[in-house]
C-alpha cells in the first residue's frame, strides 16, 4: 500500500469520526437530525377546555413574503381597496396604532437580516389557543403552535445557549424549565414560554398551555380540544373551500362577552330603533354559549358556524321561534327567486308564526303608538283591540315570511300615481302565505273592504282629498288593491294582491303587478331563478333552514346612494345639541340686549321678545352646523357603500332550534379592478 493510498484511508476514518461525532454532538445539544414530524393535527396539543383557538393552514399560499398578501396586487387595483386608502378612518387607525408603519419596519428588519419567516415556521399549521382572563384581549393567557423547518427547530434550541445566540446582550433573559423555557425582557410586555414537539414550537404566555402540550402529546391527544366533540363534530365537519385550508374557529362566547364586559342584552329590544328592537326580541347574543366553525377565501368569504345556545335565556317568543321547522332552499326558490327579477336587491324568507311575529312588533311600539292602533281598530266595530286582529290574521295566513325587495326605478306616471312625498326609497313586498281555502280568501277580501269603508280612520285619501282605495283588474285575471295614504314615503301607497296562495303587500302597484306576471311560468322573462350565481350559492348553502337571506350589494347600492345624503342629514340634526345651543344664544342675547336679567328667572314679555329674536338665530345656526357636517356624514356613507360593492353577491343561510343553530354565509369579492 502506497503512503498516498494510507492517508487517503486515515483521512476518510479521521472524516467519517468528525461527522458521527458531530452528528451526535449536533442531536445531543440541539436536536436529531431525523426526528419525525409531529403526524396528528395540532389541535391534538391544546388543552380541552380552553376559552378560544384560531387555527389556518397553508400560510405560505396566503403571503407573498411577510406581510405582504398573494393577493395585494388584485386587492390595489379594486376602488373598495383605493378609498380605504384614503379614508379618514384609515388615517385615525393609523395614527393610533401604527399598524403600518410596524408592518413596514417589520419588513424592513426581515429584509436587512434576509430572512423570510415563513422559510423558519414553513407555514404548514399555525394556531392560537388561550383563555381569557380581563377586560381586553391583550390580559388573555395564550399560547401559539406551528410547525416548523429546521430553521425553526435551531432557533429554538439557540435558546438554550443564550450567550452564544447573544440574547444576553439585548436584554433577553432565558430561564430553564422543565421542559420548556422561559424568555422575558428585550421588550417583551410578557414573560414567553417556549417548548418544541418534533416539528411543533409552542410558544405562549401560559406555562400551563405550553406545559400542557407535552403531556397530551404523550397521552397520543387523549383529552386534547383535537379530539373534543367541538373540534370533531363543528369544526371537522364544516364546509371547506375548494383549497381546505379554511380558518379554523372556536369561541367560548359566554365566557367572552363576561371576561371582556359587553353586554348580554344585545340587540336591544327595547332600543329606540324599530328594526333593532324586533330583531332583540328575536334573537340575543347572550343566549349564544359557544361559536365553533371554519371561515375560508375563496371568490370571497365562506363562513360555516355552529353554535350552542342556552334555552334558559330565550323568551317564550324566541323559544317557539326556534322550535319552527326550516324550509327547504328548493321550496324558498320556487315560491319566491322564480317570480323576483335577476337585480332584485333583497330576498328574504323567514319562517315564524306571524301571529307570534305581530305580537312581538306591536309590543316593541311606543305605548301612544300601540294606543292610536288600538283605537283604530275599535273604531272599526270588528275588533276590540289589536290581539283580536292579531290573532285572525295568524288564522288566515301560515307561519312564514318572505321579502322581496328591488331598485325603485318604475317609471312615474304623475297623472295617475298617487301623490307622495320626495324620499328616496325601495320598491318592496311582503309576501305572506293564505291558508289556500275559498273561505280564508273571501275573509281577506272582506278585511280589505273593511279598510275600503273605513278610509277615514286609517289615514287614507286620494288626490285632492278624495277616495283613497282604487280597485286595479289586471292581466291574467288578478286584481290588485291601491290604498293612498300621504304617510307612505317614496310612494304614496299600499299595494295588495293574492295569487293563488300568496298574499302580497308592497309600497308600489308595479312591483305587485311584475310579481303576478312573473307568477306565470310560461312567460319569457329573466327571473332571479335563473342567475348561474344565485343558483351556486343555493346550491352551498344549507339545504333548509330557518332564516334565508340574499343580497345583491351591486343594485342595493343604487338606493343606498340616493339615501345617503338624506341619512347624513338625519344623523347631523340628531347630533345638534339644541339645549346647549339655546343657552348659549339666550345667554348672549340677554347679555347683549337685557343686561342684569337672567334666564329662568324672566317675565312673560321678556321671555316672549328673547325667543322672538333666538328663533331665528338657532335657525341660522342649524344651517350653518348642517353646511360644515353634512358633507363629511355624506362621504362617510357614501365610502361605507364602495366597500359594500366590494361584494357582488352574498346569501346567507340559518338553522335554528331550541338548543343549537348552524349558519353559512356565502360573499362573493370577485376585486374587480378599477376601470381605466
């Protein structure tokens, strides 16, 4: 053997100790080269119990490098995007926290140091889990898992040896634990503990959580949120988009709303505003326990949540409510999508008892209000009040709902339309379900003839005072009722009309009209039926359910816009503080012009000269407060409307019943750009 040929064996005997050396040193101090990952979900590694987890895969799809999104440019070029950008709200969020400017210096950090911390947790699994602990999520107890590369396995074990890492130097301090270790100071607002499973860095502000995850670990996830009935049963099942990369949620929402103090009690039912009182007296977020479900992104959001209720807080309405059956999809569609136009921008249905329904609506009225329905009532020598009317009608039609509303963009007639007032509103129609019998039909008709003999009494007149009730014989053998009523904005009138079993009642003749001739399947019109993205959606969502709501954002804006400048000028009088404004003006005037006399202590001719000459100055000073607000309330609505146009479609689905509900929600953001 040659001396070359010997040193070429002592150095690749020398080589092959050096590596096994350093492959054992390398698995003793840092980590084994050829660990398995972590195979289960991780899930399996968050306690059963908690108060919160959030969980989404596939990160690396969702970023094009942090913090940037993949889909940034599309997002850029859309005018939801572009007004936000330019928002004042924006620009108060901003300046408060930040945000952008930490996500920028992030950036900046990450870039200088060249790293890309996706490449470091591989952006295959990432959750948060905790509970809540105070008034504000920042004193929550939380603790986060993600997987790994082996980037991220050495930072970890760097941990372990502080002084090389030179964490010392910046004013980190790491203590061991068992099985963990702790890092506080650099800035940390918390002391974080840091464990690692295979490929799984837990990370959190509770050494219980962290502590935790070795131990369900070594049970194989016995007891873990994973293997929860909550995890299997509400969020296992839940739809998923196309990538099944969904967010992953679940809520203890009892615990929330106590922890962080909101109110139970909400929506108010007993609020100032008629849509929000009902909708308290139907429905309660303290009667939710648990929210559980999966939110994804694709074409838009895609939102499946189940939730527990609490049948101990709900009012008796609430309970019958929730005990109704829910209506097929198929059943909503053939009744209601086949007789609506393709840009209708509102379908509803709803199934509820309407005697029940009507009963709760005339309770969340005004006392004097539910006085002058009374009265009127009485007067007419039928009933004796309004439970008696209530209770016939709930006789007389079945215990479902439907809405459908459009664009108010018939063509006026000024000759023959009613005369009405300038507000801007929607065409829309109640439609409600006859018991189908020749005896219910004649009763209606007579109720309607009741109305007729009794014009008078329910505010109704006609053009120049005259007869308020018009009696319209259409084509295909329908009649429709008119009654005129100066009270009725945007339109003058109550249109109503029966087609086999359904009973529709609307704020325009021409509406009821268009629904009774798309009634007849053999005309050839477009219907909302036959929109390909109306029948996906229905296709998505639940096959029954409770609540079935559609909204087509690119047509409702058309009235939200015409309502805009009206609203602001609402919302700007509302905010006048005329008490205030009063005293003022009264105190200058009595200064200026009866010097030594006070208000509140004034004789009747004193008083009578300072409103003659405050009167008008408050009139003065509504204009000028309404000349500097309403322009700013007008581009606020008129912004919160471009984000509303973010949405092309949207249809919501809800199931109910005494003890759970199950809710989809399907928004189709399709970020259409800015035409150029």
């Amino acid at each position: 053997m040659t001396r070359r040929s010997r040193l070429l064996r002592y150095a690749l005997a020398l080589s092959l100790v050096l590596l096994f050396a350093g492959y054992f040193a390398f698995s003793t101090f840092v980590f084994s080269p050829t660990e398995s990952d972590y195979e289960p979900d991780v899930a399996t590694l968050v306690p059963r119990g908690v108060d919160f987890f959030v969980a989404k895969s596939d990160l690396r799809g969702d970023f094009e490098g942090l913090p940037r999104l993949a889909v940034q440019d599309e997002l850029d070029r859309t005018a939801a995007w572009r007004t936000w950008l330019e928002s004042p709200e924006r620009a108060e969020l901003e300046a408060r926290h930040k945000i952008e400017a930490g996500l920028d210096e992030l950036k900046r950090q990450l870039d200088a140091a060249g790293i890309d911390p996706l490449d470091v947790i591989g952006g295959d699994d990432l959750a948060v889990a905790g509970y809540f602990k105070g008034a504000t999520l920042d004193s929550a107890d939380w603790a986060a898992y993600g997987r790994v590369t082996w980037m991220g396995k050495l930072a970890v074990a760097a941990l372990d040896y502080p002084g090389l890492a030179g964490l010392d130097q910046r004013g980190v301090t790491v203590a061991p634990g068992e099985g963990f270790v702790t890092v506080s100071g650099g800035g940390l607002a918390r002391p974080i503990h840091v464990a690692r499973i295979q490929d799984v860095v837990v990370l959190g502000t509770s050494k219980e959580l962290v502590e935790k995850a070795a131990d369900l670990r070594a049970r194989g996830g016995q007891e873990s949120f994973g293997m929860s009935a909550a995890y299997n049963d509400e969020i296992a099942q839940s739809r998923r988009t196309s990538e099944g990369d969904d967010i992953e949620l679940y809520v203890d929402w009892r615990t929330a709303m106590e922890k962080l103090q909101l109110s139970l009690r909400r929506p108010d039912a007993n609020s100032d505003q008629p849509w929000e009182s009902i909708l308290g007296r139907m429905f309660q977020l303290g009667s939710v326990r648990t929210l559980a479900g999966t939110i994804g992104f694709d074409r838009g959001v895609v939102v499946d949540l189940h939730g527990e209720l609490s049948s101990e807080t709900m009012t008796p309405f609430q309970k019958a409510l929730y005990r109704q059956r829910g209506r097929e999809s198929k059943a909503i569609v053939d009744a209601l999508a086949r007789i609506a136009r393709p840009d209708t921008q509102v379908l509803a249905h709803l199934e509820v008892e309407l005697g029940e329904f009507l009963t709760e609506l005339y309770s969340s009225l005004e006392p004097a209000q539910r006085q002058l329905i009374d009265e009127m009532l009485r007067s007419t020598g039928q009933y004796n009040g309004a439970a008696a009317a209530i209770k016939e009608l709930d006789a007389l039609f079945k215990g479902r709902i439907g809405v459908i509303v459009r664009h108010n963009d018939f063509p006026v007639n000024a000759e023959k339309d009613p005369p009405h007032n300038d507000v801007p509103v929607p065409a829309f129609a109640l439609v409600l379900w006859t018991e189908g019998s020749e005896r219910t039909h004649k009763r209606i008709t007579e109720l309607q003839k009741l109305v007729n003999d009794n014009q008078g009494r329910f505010g109704l007149q006609g053009r120049n005072g005259g007869r308020g009730v018009f009696i319209n014989n259409l084509s295909g053998g329908f009649e429709a009722w008119e009654f005129w009523s100066p009270f009725i904005d945007g339109t003058g009138h109550i249109a109503v009309a029966r087609n086999a079993e359904l009973y529709f009642i609307s704020n325009s003749f021409q509406l009821v009209s268009d629904l009774l001739n798309r009634s007849n399947p053999l005309l050839d019109v477009e219907r909302l039926s036959d929109r390909p993205d109306f029948n996906q959606l229905v296709n998505e969502a639940q096959p029954a359910s409770n609540l079935f709501l559609w909204l087509n954002p690119q047509t409702l804006s058309k009235t939200l816009r015409a309502f805009a400048e009206r609203t602001a000028l609402d919302e700007a009088k509302a905010r006048i503080d005329w008490d205030l404004e009063r005293a003022r003006e009264e105190d200058r005037v009595l200064r200026e012009q009866f010097p030594g006399k006070r208000r509140n202590q004034l004789d009747s001719d004193t008083q009578r000269q300072l409103n003659e000459i405050v009167g008008p100055l408050l009139a003065l000073r509504e204009r000028e407060l309404l000349r500097e607000q309403v322009p700013a309330l007008k581009a606020r609505f008129d912004r919160q409307i471009t984000y509303l146009e973010a949405i092309s479609a949207a249809l919501l689905t809800l199931s109910l019943d005494p003890k759970h509900f199950d809710l989809t929600l399907t928004a189709v953001t399709p970020l259409t750009p800015i035409p150029d």
